[in-house]
C-alpha cells in the first residue's frame, strides 16, 4: 500500500491528472463491503491532506462501520457531464481509521470546514490507481500500483 504522496513520487504525470477528477467536483461514488460480503455504494467526498488522499464521514455512517470492519474500499471520481472532460479515475486499496489525536487534529487544520458534528476520518492507503480517457475514437487507460512504473493501454 501507498500514500498520496508515494504515488505523486511514482507516477508524476499520472497523479495530477487524477487529482483533478477528484478535486472537479465534490461528491464522489465510495464502495465498501457490507458484513454479508455484499458490495455497498456510498457518496462520499475526499480531502488531500498532507500526504494522504482522505475521506471524512459522519458518526456511525454505516459506510465508517464498514470500513472500520475491513478497510477495502474502491473510489469512482464523479464522471462530470457526458463530455468525460479529463477522464474517468478510480482507486482502490484500504482505508484506516484516523484515532490518534495529534494525527486528528492535523487532519483538522487541513479541511476547509471543521465537521459540524461527531465524524470518522479515514486515511486511504492506494494499491491501484486508474485513468480512463477518451483519446479520439480510443480509449487511454492509464494505471498504477505501488513500486510499479505507470502503464498505458490503448483500446478502440
């Protein structure tokens, strides 16, 4: 597993790009595994803190009790409008619970806007990363895993 900042470091033309879906809009599509096993979608929203790629919840949000549960997760950056305008970026790895204290409030100072309530804080831990584009009448699908150099396949 990696940081946000591990993949900056690996993938330097990759992560900007991905950063952008992400930071395009503000709701995003987040799964988790329900006890059963069964896959669970939530919206959610990300921070980038520090060196890590975070999400925040409210207090006792079944999405939290899941990943509290176990820590898989995958993450869908909102497509946008119909154009795709700079792709379609997906992560998935395992997220981990921020409790330490002097960690939660670092976590703090760096949102935008204090929670208005009790919260989970979530520290995402990357194993893959993926941006699809449409490049004319192909697609780009471009991906990372940690310790790995970025790669590229092109399909029509």
């Amino acid at each position: 597993m990696a940081t946000w900042q591990d993949f900056e470091h690996e993938a330097p033309d990759l992560a900007p790009a991905v950063r952008a879906r992400f930071e395009a809009n503000r709701h995003h599509v987040l799964a988790t595994l329900r006890k059963s096993g069964a896959p669970r979608v939530s919206g959610t929203e990300v921070q980038f803190v520090g060196a890590d790629l975070t999400i925040g919840s409210m207090y006792g949000a079944v999405k939290a009790l899941d990943l509290r549960r176990d820590g898989r997760f995958a993450l869908h950056s909102n497509p946008g409008d119909e154009t795709m305008a700079g792709g379609d970026a997906k992560i998935s790895g395992t997220a981990a619970e921020i409790t330490d204290e002097v960690e939660l409030s670092a976590y703090l100072s760096d949102l935008p806007q204090p929670p208005p309530g009790p919260f989970h804080a979530f520290r995402l831990e990357l194993a893959e990363v993926v941006l699809t584009t449409v490049e004319g009448d192909h697609l780009l699908i471009r991906s990372w895993r940690p310790g790995e150099p970025e790669r590229s396949v092109t399909r029509s």
